[in-house]
C-alpha cells in the first residue's frame, strides 16, 4: 500500500478518551488507512513525520469564534489551525452573515465582537453571493478554506433581516405572524442546509454600532417568549443545539434557560450550549452555582452543557476600549461616543465622574468585571513612569486620587497609547482542574477572531494539555492526557452531531502533532500580529511554533514546525460540515482533476 503521507512512532490519541499508544499512521487520499505498530512502507511517500516522543492527536473543535467576517478575506484561518484547531464553528452569540448585508452585519458586529466595522461592511458586502443558508455553504466552500467550518444561524441575524434593525431593536415592537413564519423558515432552512442549530442572546452589555441603532442591545435581546418558543421547539424537534447568552443582570435567566433544555411530557431534549461557565473575580460564588445546576437539569432529562474557556481569562485594553465598561451607565455612555473630542468631554466632566465612581464601587450587583482598578495593570504609556503600576496605585501617588479618577486622567492624557490589562476570571487553577473535568461543561469560548486587541486564546487547547501534562509530571493529576483530549475533540464532534475530533482507520485525517516537551511558558506570552484584511489592524496573537510540529487537514499539512504552509489559505483543506452528515476528505486539485 502507498501512502500519502506516514506519521510514525507517535503516541497516538483517537479522540475517543481509550487509552492512548505508540502507533504509526498512515494516510491516503485524505483519510487514515493504517493504525499500526508495524511499520509502514515510506517508498513514494512525500510526507513522513517523525513523531517520536511526540503526541498524534485529532485536530481540535473550537466552538465559540467569530471568524464569521475574518473567513470570507483570510479562510485560510491561521491563527487557529497553527495550534491544532482543524474545526471551528462561526455563528455565536447571536450573530452571523447569513441573511443580512454589508452594513446591518456592521452595526451588530463591529462594536459588540471589537471587529471595525468598516471592515465588516466591505467583506461582506464584496463577498456576499448567497441569500439561504444553503447557498452561504456552498460559498464557504468555494474559498480557500484551511480549517473545516460549522455554523449556527444567529437569531439577530435573522431578526434584523426579517423585521430591519430599527424595529428588531425597539422594546414595544413584536414580529408579525408573517415575520415570525419567516424566522421559523429560516432555521428550518439553515437546518436543511446542515447548520448545527441557532445562537441567541440575551446579554445587555452587547451594544449595536453605527449610526441608526448605536449603543441598543442586540436584536435577539428584545425576543419575548412567544417568538422563542417557536425557534425552540423547532431546535427542539430537529434535536439540534441552541446556544444561548443569558442576561447576568437577571440571574433567573439562567435558570429559565437550563429548564428549557429537559425534555418533557414525551418531547426531546433541547441541546442546549450556555455562555458561560466563569470563576469571575467578582462572584466567586457564582461557579460553585453553575456546576450543580448543570447536573441537576441533566439528571432531570436535559441535555445541557456550559461553555469554558479552560485558562485564566485575561484581557488588554487600549485607553476605555474594552466591552466590560459596556455593563454599565457611565462607562456604556463613554463608548457610545465614536468622536474623540466628544468622549474626552465627557471624561472629563465632574458629574460624569461622580456617576462613575458610584457605579465602580457598587459591588453587589451582577458583573463580570471586578471593578478593581488596583487589579489593572500599565504595560504602555508614553509617561514609562507609570508603567508596570495600577491604575490605583498612580492615584495613590498622584495624592491620594481615587483609582477611577486616575484611570481618567490617564486615559484623558495619552487616549490609546495607554495599554493596560487585568484577569477577569479562572484564575484560580484548582477550580480550573474541577472545571475541566465537569461534564456539564464544554471547552471551548475561545472568541477567536474577535476582541482583537483584547485576547488571544486561539491556543486554549494547547494550555489545557499543558495544565494536565505539568500536574501528571508532578505526580498530582487530575485528569488523564486521554481525557483531556477527548474533551478538546471527540466530545465536542459528537456532541454537535459534526464528523469531527477522531482520529481512527477510516476517519478523515484532519490531525495535530504536539511536542509536550514544548508545552511550556511561550504559550502564555504576548504577541502582536498584522491582519491584512482589517488594514494591518495589530492583533494580539499567540506564538508557541516549536509544541505543534504538524497539523493536516483532510491528510495534507498545513502548518509545519508551527508555521503555515504554502498550502494553507490557497488551497481549499476544510469543509463545510453539515450536522447528522459523514464529511467527505477534500481532494487535493490534482486528485480532484484526474477524478
């Protein structure tokens, strides 16, 4: 037998949490052919991998992007395959391209995902030659695509097409019957069509830019019950999965979500995918909260999970640009002006500051952020002096200032030139190794494509392997490598009914090979890279080449010693996924011509 491509003498993981071995892999026209301890004829073959000592693993699930803009200019997505992510899924919170145009697709993502918004209209705008959710497929995969894509369809996407932005986000206003068929067709399609299921969200810090509609929640926002219950039970019936984003200032909500998920009286389950599973600094409590009521609705017929981002949650900030200050008054009414002049006028106004500093010391209401401005560390500024300080500890230097005062005077001073950051949540690493391990929790909500000047998590899964291997290493694990594997891959494939995250004979090759020698301290450092497509726009980015020395989709390798390929981006790899259906491997050109 000839192959195309051998990866040999690693130590093989199938994606199915069995105990793992030494095994050598063979592949051929894009699937793998050959699982053995024997070893496999190299004659003719023009990829053999050398994996001694190294880890062979499925290629990783993300299931919380934004890549939904970044992958009509760049599908090759290398940020994420570089790490091992061969599938991602676009489609959250909500959003997506589906049904509405250029500038509407501006308005709901530009501010809320910190994506410019110019660069939204003109992709989509250039891009757009589909007008189901069929035909957005078969556009996808008409492009480069470097990774295999799924989608969900995005409530506000299809609330904004169906009733226009303005009505979609008025509180007085309901669809009509006819507005509302037209919403339940559009789901059934996108269903047809292969889609996952829907996204909604009820998030009121996900504020809308633009000019007709700035600083108004989202459209899914403004549902009521009646329209959700009949996007529900289609979900429902088709036994496809809802993503949701409930309202942290009405925790209630996330009970009403979690009871939604059980199937009663005879009826299926809802799949049900909840943003998200935190230890936020500022309820420590709340996780401890979290976790029974995952197993509780689960143990009373639900079919309910949240999602998590399995490393500490630390974010930047250039100046007040950071989505946490849309989750209250004074700060949401700084961000809601686009003019500098304007906002800095604002800033600096005493009754401004009053009202800011009432809201930053209210602890006791529902929030992400601390509110700590002594937990917010400089690391830029044109005055070096404050660099490496809080924004507390400059007050306290500056005569005893309060800590908000300081933060607006600096960022008064030198606007965004002033670069700072803080950890918002999952720092605590035993809490952590219990999350991990939950199976009432996913791991993913990577937001990868999105906040680019906020995070960079596009290697979570990486830091998750890192975190089990460091603690199998000294003698204290909490999870075997299998498992944890299994989690980043298999669990999530099935789960979302996709033909992704094993690694067996037969399976499609889409594949990573990891250096666990190299899991180490670079997968925590800062980097900054250009996106072409966003005008050179400097993103933040991670950068640990020497733990992923192959990646392969569809047995072709796209990223080699952490570094894309020429392949990757100029010749189409993934695929569309379509729930409930086997992926076929994409054919090299020369297979497909000679075909």
């Amino acid at each position: 037998m000839s192959f195309d491509a051998i990866i040999k003498g690693g130590r093989w993981f199938d994606g199915t949490g069995a105990p793992s071995a030494v095994r050598n892999l063979g592949v051929r026209d894009g699937r793998v052919v050959a699982v053995t301890t024997e070893d496999l004829d190299e004659t003719g073959c023009p990829e053999v991998v050398d994996a001694a000592g190294r880890w062979v693993l499925p290629g990783m699930v993300d299931i919380h992007t934004h890549y939904d803009v970044e992958v009509l200019d760049g599908p090759g997505l290398p940020e994420s395959v570089r790490h091992g992510v061969t599938t991602i899924l676009v489609g959250s919170c909500s959003l997506s391209t589906i049904h509405v145009g250029g500038v509407d697709a501006g308005d709901l993502f530009g501010r809320v995902e910190a994506i410019p918004r110019q660069h939204v209209i003109r992709a989509v705008d250039q891009h757009r030659t589909w007008s189901s959710a069929g035909e957005y497929a078969d556009a996808l995969e008409s492009l480069p695509l470097g990774p295999n894509v799924a989608a969900f369809i995005g409530h506000s996407d299809m609330r904004t097409a169906t009733m226009g932005l303005d009505r979609a986000t008025r509180k007085d206003v309901r669809p009509t019957r006819r507005e509302q068929a037209r919403m339940e067709r559009m789901l059934d399609e996108a269903l047809d069509a292969g889609f996952v299921g829907m996204s909604a969200q009820q998030l009121l810090f996900d504020k809308l830019d633009g000019d007709l509609c700035r600083s108004r929640t989202l459209p899914s926002t403004y549902a009521k019950g009646k329209e959700m219950r009949g996007l529900r039970a289609i979900l429902r019936r088709r036994r496809r999965a809802l993503q949701a984003g409930p309202d942290a200032s009405h925790p209630h909500t996330i009970v009403v979500q979690a009871l939604h998920s059980i199937g009663w009286l005879g009826r299926p389950a809802l799949r049900t995918s909840l943003l998200s599973a935190a230890d936020l600094k500022a309820i420590p409590f709340i996780i401890h909260l979290m976790r029974p009521l995952a197993w509780l609705v689960n143990r009373l017929g639900a079919d309910f999970r949240w999602q998590h981002l399995p490393v500490p949650f630390e974010v930047y900030a250039d100046g007040i640009d950071l989505v946490i200050f849309e989750e209250f008054g004074s700060g949401a009414a700084a961000l809601h002006l686009q003019e500098k002049i304007a906002r800095d006028e604002l800033m600096r106004d005493p009754a401004y500051r009053q009202q800011f500093r009432k809201e930053y010391e209210r602890k006791y209401d529902p929030r992400v952020w601390q509110r700590d401005f002594f937990d917010a560390e400089i690391v830029e500024c044109p005055d070096a002096s404050v660099v490496g300080k809080s924004f507390g500890q400059v007050g306290v230097e500056r005569g005893g200032k309060h800590p908000v005062d300081a933060f607006l005077d600096l960022v008064l001073e030198h606007g965004t030139a002033i670069r700072w950051r803080t950890t918002i949540s999952n720092h605590r690493p035993a809490v952590l190794k219990k999350l991990a391990q939950d199976p009432g929790i996913q791991l993913g909500f990577s937001d990868a494509g999105a906040h680019l000047r906020n995070m960079a998590f596009y290697n979570f899964g990486l830091r998750l392997l890192k975190h089990v291997h460091d603690a199998e290493q000294a003698g204290r694990p909490f999870m075997s490598v299998e498992q944890a594997v299994h989690r980043l891959t298999g669990e999530l494939g099935e789960w979302y009914r996709i033909d992704a995250g094993f690694l067996r004979q037969g399976d499609r090759a889409d594949l990573v090979v990891i250096d666990p020698e190299h899991l180490d301290a670079t997968l925590e450092e800062y980097r900054e890279a250009p996106v072409e497509q966003y005008g050179g726009l400097s993103r933040m980015v991670n950068r640990n080449d020497a733990a992923v020395p192959a990646v392969f989709v569809s047995g072709r390798r796209v990223v080699a010693d952490g570094e894309p390929t020429s392949l990757l981006g100029h010749e189409r790899t993934g695929q569309f996924l379509r729930a409930e259906r086997a992926g076929a491997a994409v054919p090299a050109p020369s297979a497909a011509r000679s075909a």
